[in-house]
C-alpha cells in the first residue's frame, strides 16, 4: 500500500509525540528520573482575530477630603430650641463661638434659637447633610422621638459628640409651701406636684413629663401635669415657677448651674430638692451652694424591683446623654469625620473645657461622637422593641396625670 507524503509526515510526528510522552511517564524503567523541564507558567488568554488586546485599566485615585479648604470661608448654624437664657442656650452659644477654632477652616458659626424644640429637631432632621447645621440638644431624644409630630430617628442622625449627661431631678418650689420634703413624704399624699411639659395627647408627652409620671405612678405621689405646647426650656421652666404657674420643676444638667444664674436659689431652698432622678448608677452632685439633699427613687421603692427596673428601661434614654451636638443624617463620613474630630480636640483641651463650664455652670462629662451614635442605636432599637409596653405606659400617664 501506498503513503501520501502528507500521511508518513503525520505518522512521523505522532510517533515523535508518543515517545516523548512515554519517556516523560519512565516508560519501561521502573525508577524515572525527575524531569529537569521548568515547571509551567500560566499564560494570557488567547485574543480573538479582529478584537483589540485589551489593557488594564488603572482604579481612578480618589482625592483626599480636604477639610480645611472645605470649611473655609462657610457659614454654619448652630440650631437651639429652647428660648435664651437656659443651660442648653449657654453650651449652644458657647460652642458657636468657640468651636470653630477647632474645625479645619475655621468657618464661621452663629445661633438660631428656633422653637418649641420638636420642630427645632425636624428642622436639623430635614437640613442638607453638608456639616453646616448642627444643634446643640438637652437630651438624648429618643423618647421625644416618639411624640406624634416627629419626624426623625435618633439612631440615624449624626452624632458629633455630647459635653455632659447622666444627672437629672426634681424639685419643689420654696414659695408653693408643699408639705413634702424629699418624695418619700410625699407617697399617699393628696396637694398635687405639678410639672409642665408638651401633653398635647398621650402621643405627644415628653421625656420630661414622662420620666416625672413614671415616678409619680410607681411610688403613689400627687402628681399634676399641665400641658403646654410644644415643651418648653429651663429659663420658661423658671419664669413659670416665678409665676406661680407650677409648683416643682424636672430637668438635668442645672443643679450645678443655678448658683450662677439664680444666686441663692438653692442656698435658701428657694428651689428645693425632691427626687435624685439621675442614670443608672450615678447621682446628683453637690454644688456651690451645697448638696443635692434627697435621696434616688429606687431607695424610697424597697422592694419594688419590677418597677425601678421599668422606671430605668425608659428613663435612661433622657439622662444618658445631655447638651450634645447633632446633625442631619447621611452625612458624607469624612465630613462627619471631621467635625467629631474637632469636638474630640475641643473637649480635651483644657482651656476649652474650663471656659465652656464657666460660660454654663455646667458639669461636663464627655461621649465621644463615634461612640455616642453608637448607643443611640441601640437604646432607639431597645425602644421599639418595648414600644406596645412604652405606649400603654404614655396612656396611661396621661389619663391619669394631665389636666
């Protein structure tokens, strides 16, 4: 039989390919020698006739934020909603023309008191997330969240960073002639303590009208509270007490503050102690005029575990934090970034701290904004899960308690 030269040319080179791949499995010797051949290397993808080679494509680099050159020259507001003159008023002015020195740029900064406080937080809830608007608040505002004309969510606002926090009271007004001393004389008692607060509805009750109602429910005081709209701020809380409008005032941070700005109020019992409503595991301090007198509710509630733990699920949320700084939510991290940076700097400086205790009479105790927003979420999230026992406690406040 005949073979085309094609075909012995095929036959050749399978029979080359065979005995190296024979020689390479040893073949007949039982013992092969390794191969000395370099091991193999990965190699590119085939490119297709007709397409172009394709070629890498570097990330694009992203620019460093730029602090300084983003805050100079800006104008930023500082948003209180509580009229002038309060403790929340002092630490708001304070950091507006104190603060800006610690942000790169050193924008300029001014005060807008725009009240009541609910659509003050609406406001800064609603504002552009550019770090141009913040606001200085008296609380935590998580409960105030849950009033019927919110519309934010603590656990999702900018926490830039809070000065002071955790103390908290009640107290008598020396004129009324109550015939209370601290709360305990007061259990079964029949002249009523009255406190104002926002109690448009059940819906609508404060923190402050709230905390006062849980403790007047678990401990079986007389307790009054008169509505007025939209809450009002511890200089209006004063003038009202001066009145004659109420007879006792509930609120935090001023005990230290009212040797400066009410000289001889708490010296002469003008403004006397009643309840130490303070967080979990503080107490109230003394100030320059001399100590907060009365004792904490859980020690005028022996044995009533259920109702201090109760009492403390819901009343922590206004005491945790106090005169704390916020901004809207969804703020660009570097932003954000560097305003907390700036409080931290600001709140570890000597100077800074001593003078921001001097302008509010104000003891200060500082949360990092990190740290902070942190809690916010997870106090906001306890909340709602207690929401149905929480709701049932406001209707039950109120039917009980407003006027």
């Amino acid at each position: 039989m005949r073979f085309s030269i094609k075909k012995a040319a095929a036959l050749t080179l399978l029979g080359a390919v065979f005995a190296v791949v024979l020689a390479a499995c040893g073949g007949d010797d039982p013992t092969p020698t390794p191969s000395t051949a370099p091991m193999p290397t990965a190699t590119a993808a085939p490119v297709v006739a007709g397409e172009p080679t394709p070629t890498a494509v570097p990330a694009p680099e992203v620019p460093d934020f730029d602090a300084e050159a983003y805050f100079s020259g800006k104008l930023m507001r500082m948003l209180v909603g509580y009229n002038p003159g309060g403790g929340t008023d002092a630490v708001g002015r304070y950091m507006a023309g104190h603060l800006p020195a610690f942000i790169p740029g050193k924008p300029r900064m001014i005060v807008q008191n725009l009240t009541p406080n609910l659509t003050q937080r609406n406001f800064v809830w609603n504002a552009a997330p550019d770090g141009l608007t913040l606001s200085t608040e008296a609380t935590s505002g998580i409960v105030d969240q849950f009033e019927a004309a919110a519309q934010f969510d603590m656990s999702k606002v900018s926490a830039i960073g809070a000065t002071s926090g955790g103390d908290s009271f009640w107290a008598l007004w020396g004129a009324a002639n109550l015939p209370y001393e601290c709360a305990d004389s007061a259990i079964g008692g029949t002249e009523k303590i009255q406190i104002a607060d926002n109690a448009a509805s059940w819906q609508d009750i404060g923190s402050t009208g709230f905390n006062a109602g849980m403790a007047a429910r678990a401990m079986g005081l007389p307790f009054e509270l008169l509505h007025v709209a939209g809450g009002i701020g511890s200089s209006t809380q004063k003038l009202m007490l001066q009145r004659g409008d109420v007879n006792s005032w509930s609120t935090s941070t001023v005990w230290s503050q009212l040797p400066l700005k009410n000289p001889g109020w708490t010296r002469d019992l003008v403004i006397k102690p009643f309840l130490d409503m303070s967080y979990t595991g503080t107490t109230m301090p003394s100030n320059t005029e001399g100590d907060f007198t009365c004792d904490k509710q859980e020690d005028y509630m022996g044995g009533m575990t259920e109702e201090i733990t109760q009492f403390y699920r819901y009343s922590d949320l206004r005491t945790s934090f106090a005169k704390n700084l916020l901004a809207p939510p969804n703020m660009d991290p570097t932003i954000l970034g560097a305003l907390r940076s700036a409080m931290d700097d600001a709140m570890t400086d000597a100077e800074f701290v001593a003078g921001l205790e001097k302008a509010s009479s104000i003891n200060t105790r500082y949360t990092p904004g990190a740290e902070m927003g942190a809690a916010m979420v997870k106090m906001t999230n306890d909340l709602k899960d207690n929401r149905a026992e929480y709701d049932a406690l406001r209707e039950e406040i109120y039917n009980t308690y407003v006027k």
